[in-house]
C-alpha cells in the first residue's frame, strides 16, 4: 500500500504535472529534427559554427533548469542540500560538452551551463522570494 502512494507521488515532487518538462522535451525534439535535417547554418549572425539548433538547444537548456528548480522536495525558504545535489547534476551537460569540444569552453559555458543555471536560479527566487 505504501508503494503505491509513493509511485503515486513521484508526478508531484518532480514537477511531471508542471510545463517545464514537457517545455524540455519539445525544445529537444526540435533542436534534434534540426540536426538530422542536415543541421543547417545560422546565416543571421556571421559567426562560425552557429546553427538553427543551437536556439531549440538553449531553450532546451534553460528550460532543464526551470524544471530542477519546481521539484518539490526542495526548500520553499532558502538554498539547501538538495540544491548543491541537483546543481552537480545540472554541471553534466557542461562537462558533456567540454569532453566533446575541449577547444569550444566558451560556446559549450554560452549553450548549457549559463542557461541550465540561470533557469534553476530564475525558478528558485522566485520560490524562495
């Protein structure tokens, strides 16, 4: 009987019934549908590398931290524990990255991590606050 409440609960404390997740995965999709559709140049801004999918790609990110910052079981009155542990988490996509492209820190810090945390901390202050 406790099993069941607990499996019950899960759609709460990880925010599944909230926008985020589902904002996450949309903005996966597409940025994934821009890269197997031959992964084509941003030709707005002349900078070299710059692809349609890095946009869906940094929404997709910011979106993420949005997401780990409604989870529940985290503090309504200040950082916590919980938050050191969901912030290693939120670093893997960073370290993903700098794995990938070692050469490109400043693309990869620009893509995911400022995103990832400026979206957990956006959602946090306003919980907090």
């Amino acid at each position: 009987m406790r099993t069941i409440a607990v499996i019950k609960a899960i759609p709460y404390y990880f925010a599944l019934k909230k926008l985020w997740p589902y904002l996450f995965l949309g903005s996966f999709l597409s940025m994934m549908t821009l890269v197997f559709s031959g992964n084509p140049k941003l030709s707005i801004l002349p900078i070299v590398g710059l692809s349609w999918h890095h946009i869906p790609e940094i929404l997709m990110f910011f979106f993420l931290g949005v997401w780990f910052g409604d989870f529940k079981f985290l503090s309504t009155r200040s950082l916590c524990l919980y938050d050191a542990c969901l912030l290693l988490v939120l670093t893997l996509p960073t370290l993903n990255g700098l794995i990938e492209h070692p050469s490109g820190i400043f693309a990869v810090v620009t893509l995911a991590t400022f995103p990832t945390f400026f979206g957990y901390f956006l959602k946090r202050c306003f919980t907090i606050c």
